[in-house]
C-alpha cells in the first residue's frame, strides 16, 4: 500500500540570522506549536457497487491501484457490498475464523438482496476479498463481496466476461437462471451436467438451496446422507410432494456443495437438484405434484 505523507519544510535562506532578540510581531518564540497538526492517515476503502475488468482481483491496497470500469462495459467481477470487520484482532483474520464467516455471511444474505433471489438460484459464484496484511497493519478493516458469473456451477469458478450489472439480474427468469441438465455418470456418480432447455430431453433439474447449519464438511460417502435427505425436502417443496420417508423413492437427488474451502470460509449453501436415473423429461416439474414423480 502507499502511504501518502504530507512534509512540512522550514525554508530559510543561507546566512540569514534573526538578529533581533525578540520574537517577531504574531509569533511567541515557539516554532512548533504554531505548525496545525498533519490529518490523520486513513486507509483506502473500496466502494460498492462497481465492476472491474480483472480476472482476479483479491486485494485494493490503494487508490492508485483502484480502476473499476463501467457495468455496461466487458467485466469480469462486480462489488455489491463492502462491509467492516469489527473486531480487534491485531492481522487481518484467516479464512477459517468465525470472523471471516461472519463477513461471509453478511455477504450471501446481501448478494440475495442485490440480485433480487437467492444468488445461487444463477450461475454465479460469491468471493469475498479482506485487506492484504500491509492495509490491515495501516488500519483498513473493509470487507468487499463480490459476485461473478460462471460457466458452470458444478465445475471451474473461472468468472466469465460480462456486460450489464447483476443488479436484480434474478428478479425475472434470465439466462443466468439454472434450470434442466441432461447428466451423465460414471460409476455410479454424477459425471457431467449438461444445460439444456427443460421442454428438450433431460432427466436432472435444479429446485432450489438448502442452507446448512454449522457442521463439518463432508469426508466420505455415508457423511453425504444428510445432505441428499435435506435435498430431498427441497425437491418435495418444490414439485409440490409429500415429504415422507416415501420421497426416496420418488427420486434421485444431486447436493452440491461449495466445496471444502468455501465451506471453511463460511459458504454453507448446497444447490440441490432433482435427478431421474431411469428416464427423462421433456417439462419442468415445478409444482407438478405427485403423479409426476410416481413411487417405484
């Protein structure tokens, strides 16, 4: 970061003497104190709601190095909300600490707000950027949350160049929208998921987000189990079903989660999806209710 520091200079010129042994006329013999003190050095703050052409763009350590574009040009990431940390700690906080998941969720709840649903309901993808630890150390205390958009939800976070803000972007159905997928396994596991219109072939379809309590991250397969039964209920709501012990019965389910980092960072969000493993649609099942997912 740079510091920008203000300099005050005594200019004189060689060989000049005060010869009077009075203080001049307006002065009381004390140079220093008739000086007005130099303001108080603040640290950069990035503002909301801007976009920025870089492809990554983790850390503002100065307004010098600070050049958002307009929305309405090529961009790949936009600020939606910047926040503070409040407490005292004495470096900027690890990833891991309850302090950064707090930020992170002041963020998702914001990012929902900002794009008028629940931000996962698109193809985006929530970052959440700190101060590097030469702005902590300077007194910088912002958090900035940042909304890209991706390819894929369930691949590569690569953001994807873009025009226009994401500002109530989901408010409507929009291209960003997730919807019908044509999957293909792999041993027994979801291996791809193709985008596809729901009115063509598909046999998998997003129904919305279970929003996980505080637990650890899943480590094996058996550790999965909660989330495919809390997806379930998410697919019952959604296509208007029974949510009895009888759902399993009715349909797959694909929980996808962010990932072991995100989860650490406070990312507690899991997209679910309804999943046909021995047939496909040509319609979405969005309250279609029960004679559309049959028991079998």
């Amino acid at each position: 970061m740079r510091r920008w520091l203000t300099t005050v200079a005594l200019a004189g010129t060689a060989g000049l003497l005060l010869t009077a042994c009075g203080a001049p006329g307006g002065a009381d013999g004390d140079l220093v104190d008739d000086w007005a003190a130099l303001p108080e050095l603040t640290s950069f703050t990035p503002p909301a709601e801007v976009c920025h052409d870089e492809s990554s763009f983790d850390d503002t350590p100065s307004a010098a190095d600070f050049a958002p574009v307009d929305c309405s040009a090529k961009h790949r990431q936009e600020t939606i909300y910047v926040g503070k940390f409040t407490g005292d700690s004495s470096s900027s906080p690890e990833d891991d600490s309850a302090e950064f998941q707090a930020a992170y969720a002041e963020c998702d709840a914001k990012a929902t707000e900002y794009v008028g649903a629940q931000w996962r309901d698109g193809r985006l993808w929530l970052t959440v950027a700190k101060p590097t630890s030469q702005a902590w150390s300077g007194g910088a205390r912002w958090f900035r949350c940042d909304l890209i958009e991706v390819a894929e939800v369930d691949g590569d976070k690569d953001p994807e160049s873009r025009t226009g803000s994401l500002k109530g972007a989901l408010a409507s159905p929009s291209p960003l929208s997730l919807g019908c997928y044509q999957s293909k396994t792999v041993s027994g596991r979801i291996d791809t998921m193709t985008p596809t219109e729901c009115t063509q072939a598909h046999n998998t379809e997003y129904v919305g987000t279970w929003q996980a309590p505080e637990m650890s991250y899943p480590t094996k397969d058996s550790d999965w189990s909660r989330f495919y039964d809390e997806c379930r209920k998410v697919v019952a709501e959604y296509v208007d079903l029974p949510s009895d012990d009888k759902l399993r019965y009715r349909t797959g389910v694909v929980a996808l989660a962010g990932g072991s980092t995100g989860w650490k960072m406070g990312n507690r969000g899991v997209r679910c999806f309804l999943w046909l493993s021995d047939r496909t649609l040509t319609k979405s099942l969005k309250d279609a209710g029960s004679s559309a997912l049959p028991i079998r």
